[in-house]
C-alpha cells in the first residue's frame, strides 16, 4: 500500500508527522517544485518524500489537504481515480448552493469519480493533528465519514496504526455533515478534541 499527502500546510505537515512517527513512507507534494519543500520534509523525517504532484497521485491512498478551492486542480493530475482511496481533509465555508446542496465531501467525491472517497482527520484542527495522538493512556478520536464501507475500514486500521482512535459516522450525508463546518452552521463534532480509553 502507498500513501501520499496532496498539501503541505499546517495540516499536511501534521499528517506527514503522524506517517514520520511511524516510520511509514509518504509522498508529500503541492503544486510547487518538490525542491521548494524538500527541507520542510527532511526536518519531519526520512519517510516523508516530496513528490511532484503527478507522481503522488498514483498512490494508492491519498490524503487531501489543499485549501478546498484547489481540490479541483489536484482531481484533473490523472484521468482515471479507480481503485484509489481519497480521504478528505478538508474544511471549506463555501455556502452550500455552491456545493449543489451537497456536503463537502460528496462534492468533492464529483471531481475524483471512480475513487472512493472517505471524510477524516478534519474535525481536528492543526495544532491539535499536529500532537501526538497518545493522551493520558488515552488515543485522540479521529472521525471518518464514507459511502464505502470498505474504504473506511481501511482508513480506519491505518488510523489505528498511526495511534489514533478511529469512529466511524455512516456515511457522507450523515456522518459527513456532523463533522462538516460551513460558513456560520457547524457540524456537532468538527473542531472537537476527543480521547479514548480503552
């Protein structure tokens, strides 16, 4: 299995650490030259890769972490997104006309037809994903959101492996919009820090 991370922000970075303290190898890339971040990778560990952006996308598993007005750009790298497992990352306070009254996420699932694509990560906010998601004896929550069943048992034993607590939501019209923020209309638990104890 391979894994990149589409984004190198504040919340690529803390996805990149999660991978690094794992030892697990990611791709990491932007729009920009790998070279113009290269530093910034090496600094978090040896398993993180800065990747042109036309190589990353053929991971298998691929984080997106762009600001959301970018998802479209990162959709049209390759032709075809079968067989790839899209989690997203994101957070947008697009109004939801502009989303074709979806949530986020089954409006950005439109642009990468073919993959399958998983709500996660999101609800936390960067200094927060930043940490290490072992608490007091406790894992931190991560939320996951799919209309792929499959999908999101996987993306929830990788959650696993990287030390997280993961808790499945249903699907993207249910669980995606409680962990969805748009505009001035929250979803219950986006931007919730939560520990489990098992």
């Amino acid at each position: 299995m391979s894994y990149a991370i589409i984004g190198f922000g504040k919340i690529g970075h803390a996805l990149a650490k999660a991978f690094a303290r794992k030892g697990i190898e990611v791709a990491v890339a932007t729009t920009r030259d790998p070279e113009s971040f290269a530093a910034e990778a090496a600094a978090i560990g040896p398993t993180i890769i800065p990747t042109p952006l036309a190589e990353a996308v053929k991971a298998d598993t691929i984080f997106l972490a762009v600001r959301f007005e970018s998802h479209p750009v990162v959709a049209k790298a390759i032709s075809d997104w079968k067989g790839k497992t899209i989690v997203d990352v994101m957070n947008t306070q697009a109004p939801l006309e502009e989303l074709d009254g979806l949530p986020s996420s089954a409006f950005v699932a439109k642009a990468f037809a073919g993959a399958r694509l998983v709500k996660g990560f999101n609800h936390l906010v960067a200094a927060v994903l930043d940490q290490d998601p072992s608490v007091h004896g406790g894992r931190r929550v991560v939320f996951l959101a799919s209309d792929d069943d499959d999908a999101a048992l996987e993306i929830a034993a990788l959650a696993e492996h990287l030390g997280y607590a993961p808790i499945k939501l249903g699907g993207l019209s249910e669980g995606g919009l409680v962990v969805h923020a748009r505009g001035k209309s929250w979803g219950q638990l986006i931007f919730q820090d939560l520990v489990r104890f098992d």
